[in-house]
C-alpha cells in the first residue's frame, strides 16, 4: 500500500466533509487538502475512487476538477466520462 494524499470535498447537499484519496502527486506524502485550495497535481487523481458517498445523507459526489466544485452524482453514473468507464470495466 503506497502514500496518497487526502482531499476534504464539501458535500453539495448536506456539506459533510468526505475524504478523496489522491495518488496524482509525484511524491504523495499523506498532506491533506480542502477543495478548492488542491494543487493542480493532486486535483489530477482526486476521482481514483469516485464516486463517493456521503456519510450524512448518503448522497453519491464526485468532483469537477473544472471547476474544482463538488457535484451530486448517482452511485454510478456521473457526468464525467473517466468515471463511467472504471465502473463499466471492473
């Protein structure tokens, strides 16, 4: 099990803060960030595991590097292509 990086992402329904791992550094050194203030190479990997479910209200998020915003989602369809492949190809 290698180092990553943890991304705190506001809930867009309830505002709980979810952890989001990140492998996208060179040297991922288990730093913790809150979105939006991610340096872009950890933004790079931030959706490795998403979508990501609330523990609050249980709503299913991933996050618009974009915009650098989270979005509501369904478990496991997203409007980001990247994410609907690693769903479809298990």
């Amino acid at each position: 099990m290698g180092l990553y990086d943890t991304v705190l992402v506001a809930c867009p329904v309830c505002g709980n803060l979810v952890r989001f791992q990140s492998k996208g550094a060179d040297m991922p050194n288990l730093s913790e960030y809150v979105l939006p203030f991610v340096p872009d190479d950890v933004l790079s990997n931030v959706n490795r595991h998403s979508p990501h479910q609330c523990g609050t209200c249980r709503a299913w998020l991933a996050v618009d590097q974009a915009t650098r915003m989270a979005i509501e989602t369904t478990a496991r369809e997203t409007d980001m292509p990247e994410i609907n492949q690693w769903y479809r190809n298990p």
